[in-house]
C-alpha cells in the first residue's frame, strides 16, 4: 500500500466519523519470551524482570552478545501464529461464519531459509503464502495483506484494520504478526553493533548501549463497535486514534528532532479527539539505543510539548526485548494488560537519568495509575514510525 493508498483511506476514515463506526478490540492471543498466553505476559510484566537469557537455538560465540528473550526450545513460527489467531477468535467468541466473513492482515518477516534456496523456490515461496495458508488453517476469510516493513509491521497492520473498520469495508479484521528470535537477525544487528554487548537494554538511560531481541507473536480481533454489540461481544478496548508518518531522513537513524514521531503522535491524537494531558501513559518504542531514544524523547517533548512531564513513560522492550515486526503488536498486548490491571510496567535496566531523555520514567517498580487512554509507538527503519492510542472500553 503507497502513501497515497492510505491518506486516501484515512481521509475516508475521517468522512465516516460521523457514522459512529468506533473501533474495538474483542479478542487477543499473544505469545512472548515470559510463556504463551496473556497471564503469562501480565506475570512477566508484574515482576518487572527481564525475560533476557542465553540463546540456545544457535551458536552465538562469535556474536556481540549471546543474550536474547526468547522462549524455551525451537518454537516454529507458523504454529504459533495459529495458536495466538485462535486464542484471539475464540476469546472474541467468533463463530465459524463470523470468521469466514474476516480478512487477516498479518505482520511477520520472511523466512531466512527461502531466501537462501534456488530463484526458483523463492519464486513459488511468497511471503504472502504464509498468510494465506494461515487464514485457511483459522478458517478467515483470506490474507488481505502481508506487511514486512520491519518494526512497524504490525502497528501498520493494525491501522490498515482500523480504517478498514471506520471506513466501513470490514466489519471486522482480525491482525496478526510474530517473529521468533534468528540467526540471520542476530547477525545483521551484532554487525551492525546495534545489540547491547552486555546484555542489558536500557531504554532512556544512561549508558545505553544498544537494543536485545525478543521472542514476540501475537492476534487481535478488531471490529465496528456495532457488530461487535450485536453479537454480544464485550469489547476489551477501543482503538481510538492511530496516525503514520515518515520523515526519511537516514536509511537506519531516525531523525534527531523526532519528526516524523511527533506527527505521527499528532494523527493519533486529532483522530482520537484527545488533548496530550489526555494520555495517561506512553509505551515506547525505546530500543535501548542511543539515537532512537533521544530522537523519541524529542518526539514527545514536540508533539506532548509541556504535559509530557506529567505522563508516565516505559518501554517494555526493556523486559520482553525487542520483536521486530511483531514488535507493535506484542505492545498493543501491553496496553491491554495496562488498561485491565491498572499497573504501569516499569522501564527496566536503568542506570541513570540522561538530559536527552527527560521523561517521567516509570523506574523500580509498576506504577499503579489506572489511565484512561495510553499511546503505543513503534519506529523503523526508513524513518517510518507509528502511534496507537487505545482507550479503556
């Protein structure tokens, strides 16, 4: 999808405002470095410590670091999309012809071991076939569209949903997106110096020295606040605002001043009708490198301007590491799990306030807050960044 494929559905978007046709979440699975299911993420979350380990699926001596969040054994990647896509259909109450009317969109990176086969397998090995295989095996309608657009896959999922929602094509969508730690991931980030030599992310803080990757897979149901009403279901939140932007300013470093964040920020909000005081907490992107975190911190600082000194601020990828194109949807769970208990996860790994990131960090221990409405950023490479606001029901 272009740039202009989606300002013209975002404009529609805003043209159906008037038609009510909120956006809310009935359903999700969700699998992370803490276990599979939402209480295992919600007891990782409440312990505040890291899920960071030796990684065992492949040799790591010649590696930055040997340290990744990742779940025991060798998970397969396709399964677990299965199993979080039905976790979420079932926690939603979908009937099978409830399913079969629902698209997937799905978030994922593509199979290393396809690309180092012969052009022609890869030619009859399309990433979209994935997909497509997954929504049979859930019996959803189809595979609408594959994003692969690195850390913001599965948030740019999720705002595609929403529009489709809004707009009124969809009733309901059902978003998926996983990535499961890799040798061929691990070697590009170690080569790149981007992973934490010492095997700690410290997002926002002082001495930070780069991000830890991260088992991450997960599903929401998103649907039209009627249909959801109409078959009795109990939304768990309301996707109330989700904005885009770029600012291409590096092939790999975001912008120091946070620009292209900070409208991204500013679309969320605007579609979500809510002021910057209106945040009661941020998810952050917060890699844990020092670029990305000083840029975010801008970001805040240009599109909060002073009320972000009173909005607490945590990236969790400080505890379940950092899942790529999963990386929005496993943070999406977080803010669910934030909005049901009330308990702002903490901003592990800090070692000391740093003047490029002054925000009100959530430090120690969970934050009992109970905010209305939280926003969730994601940023990647390319300069493409994301928000999300999502709203108690």
């Amino acid at each position: 999808m272009t740039g202009a494929d989606l300002a013209d559905l975002a404009d529609r978007a805003d043209l159906a405002d008037r038609a009510d046709r909120t956006v809310v979440i009935t359903g999700l699975g969700v699998t992370s470095a803490f276990g599979r299911g939402e209480e295992a993420l919600g007891r990782g979350l409440a312990a505040s410590r890291a899920a960071f380990g030796p990684v065992g699926r492949f040799a790591t001596d010649r590696y930055r670091t040997g340290v990744a969040a990742v779940l025991p054994g060798s998970p397969d990647l396709d399964e677990e999309l299965r199993r979080v896509v039905e976790e979420a259909c079932e926690q939603a109450g979908l009937s099978p012809a409830e399913r079969a009317q629902a698209p997937l969109l799905l978030g994922r990176h593509a199979d290393p071991a396809v690309a180092r086969g012969p052009l022609a397998v890869q030619g009859k090995s399309a990433i979209s076939d994935t997909a497509a295989a997954l929504a049979r095996a859930c019996g959803l309608l189809g595979a609408a569209r594959t994003y692969t657009n690195a850390c913001v896959a599965a948030s740019t999922a999720v705002s595609e949903a929403a529009v489709r929602i809004r707009t009124g094509r969809e009733d309901r969508v059902v978003v998926s997106a996983g990535y499961l730690v890799d040798e061929d991931n691990f070697a590009l980030f170690s080569a790149g110096r981007a992973l934490s030599p010492d095997g700690v992310l410290r997002s926002f803080s002082a001495g930070r020295k780069g991000l830890l990757l991260g088992d991450g897979v997960g599903a929401v149901v998103l649907e039209s606040a009627q249909a959801a009403a109409a078959r009795g279901a109990r939304p768990l939140a309301v996707l109330s605002g989700w904005g885009l932007a770029g600012d291409a300013h590096h092939v790999c470093r975001p912008h120091p001043e946070g620009l292209g964040m900070a409208r991204a920020i500013g679309a969320a909000l605007d579609r979500a009708g809510l002021a910057p005081a209106d945040i009661g907490y941020v998810n952050a992107h917060g890699t844990g490198t020092p670029a990305n975190d000083s840029s975010e911190s801008a970001a805040l600082r240009l599109a909060l301007g002073d009320a972000v000194d009173g909005i607490p601020v945590s990236s969790t990828k400080s505890l379940h590491g950092h899942s790529l194109e999963a990386s929005g949807m496993l943070e999406l769970a977080v803010t669910l799990l934030v909005l049901r208990s009330g308990e702002l996860p903490v901003n592990a790994g800090h070692s000391g306030p740093d003047d490029d990131c002054r925000l009100d960090l959530v430090l120690g221990s969970p934050r009992r807050v109970s905010p209305r409405h939280v926003l969730s950023l994601n940023a990647a490479f390319g300069g493409a960044n994301t928000a999300l606001v999502v709203s108690a029901p």
